[in-house]
C-alpha cells in the first residue's frame, strides 16, 4: 500500500499465511512481506522449535509469489545454519524472492538460551566476505541488516521514519525497544500520525539520554532505563493520544546520566 511515500510491509513467520490469506494481503495493498527462513529444514525447524516451521515459511513465501506480493527473507546466521546459506541463497533465487536480508542475532528472548551458537567475529568477517561476493544472485538482492539500525533513528533527534505494529495492535517506533505508544485497537493509526506520534523521540529529552547512553545497544537499552526486558516482560504502555508522554517517560531513570 503507498500512500505518498508510504509503504505498508508485513513480517511473518508464516505459519498461517496459506493462499487465501496472500490474496487478501494483495487485495489490501500490502507492499512487501518479509518471511523468516533460518537456514534449511534442519536448522530452522531447530531454531524455531517446530517441526513444520520450514514447511509452513517456504509454502507461505510461494503462497505470497503466486498471489504477486513481492517477499523478502530475513535470515540470522548461527553456527547451526551458516554452512547451508549458500544452498539457501540458490534456492530463493529460483522461488522467485527479491530481496535476502542477513542481520545478526539479537541477545534478546529465548535467543540468550543459545549463546553457545552465536558466531565468532571471524565468522562474521567471513560471512561478511561470501554475501558481498553475491551481493546480487539472479534478481534478488541479498543485503546485511542490523537492528541498532532502528535506535540509530531514534536517537538521532529527528522525525521517526517507521512504525511498527505487532500482533496485538501495540504501535512501536521500534520492534527493539518494549515501549509502546498507542494502539490500533484504542485509536485509529491516522489518528497516533496527526497527533504526532512520529515525533515523540524528537521531541523528549529522556530518550535522547537514553539512546545516548545506551549507545545504540540493544542490551543496554535496558540496563541502563530499567526498562521492562524485551520478549520476556510486559512492555510500557503509553498512549500519546490519551496520556502525558514526557510525564510517563520520565519516570524512565537513565543510569549515570544527569537530568
């Protein structure tokens, strides 16, 4: 969907996304959709704990192509996948995906569980190395991301450029950071953008200190807010259309910075 300069994307894991469900999402205008997909059956049915986890990514990544939606595949390299992403960057060529998109993996959540996979910087200079070598496989591009990338853009004092919804219509200016500032369900989104809710970083100073401090590390984030840890406690909630915003944020205590 474009409106303006706009888009609308989607991240799934794919689990129920079967063709009916492409079709409307083409119907509706979505944009992209990005699935995740770490590695072969073996690999990703491992690291998502499912049995049918690869079966469900790749027949919803057909499901998206055979309805036009253009897909992209997120992948995080771990020392469980990173000798089959080759393999898995030839396959999505001939599915038919446009864009491969590698990010390291986040000490976030159950994935602090498997810090015994993590790759060494070698690995990661390496990995590096081979992707820049295919920086394009047939037509789909094949690019590194980083979730800091998302903190860079709220603590560089300018106009957020994203929101993000997640499943239960909490409206993020980041996936990374557990601090919600509206809903869909309590407002429209038109409503959270003509009130300014992409301006908020913008405009308060305690999570400037804070991103400061934190020094764009998601880890940090919340050693030094206090915030509630990500994927494993309940978030902050704060509506900018209901609730002082500078008031509840500045409840926020940034360790070893001055008011």
């Amino acid at each position: 969907m474009r409106r303006g300069a706009s888009t609308v994307n989607l991240t799934s894991n794919g689990i129920l996304l079967d063709s009916a469900c492409a079709e409307t999402l083409k119907k509706v205008g979505v944009y992209n959709v990005q699935i995740s997909l770490d590695g072969d059956r073996v690999a990703h049915n491992w690291l998502r704990d499912s049995a049918n986890a690869y079966d469900s990514a790749i027949s919803a990544i057909c499901n998206l192509i055979n309805a036009g939606v253009q897909v992209g595949v997120a992948c995080t390299p771990t020392k469980k996948n990173i000798g089959c992403i080759p393999k898995l960057i030839d396959q999505l060529n001939e599915i038919g995906v446009t864009l491969l998109r590698m990010q390291p993996i986040m000490v976030l959540g159950r994935a602090k569980m498997i810090g015994s996979y993590y790759l060494s910087t070698e690995e990661y200079l390496q990995l590096s190395l081979d992707l820049t070598r295919k920086t394009k496989k047939g037509r789909m591009e094949i690019e590194w991301g980083d979730a800091t990338q998302h903190l860079f853009y709220l603590g560089s004092g300018k106009r957020s450029k994203i929101l993000c919804i997640n499943a239960y219509g909490d409206i993020l200016l980041s996936p990374y950071v557990p601090v919600s500032f509206g809903n869909v369900m309590n407002h429209a989104l038109s409503d959270y953008i003509e009130h300014g809710i992409l301006d908020v970083c913008k405009n308060n100073s305690v999570l400037q200190r804070l991103y400061e401090k934190a020094g764009y590390s998601l880890e940090n984030i919340n050693y030094y807010s206090g915030l509630p840890e990500l994927y494993k406690e309940e978030m902050l909630t704060i509506d900018c259309m209901d609730d002082n915003v500078e008031d509840s944020l500045g409840k926020i205590q940034v360790r070893g910075a001055s008011r």
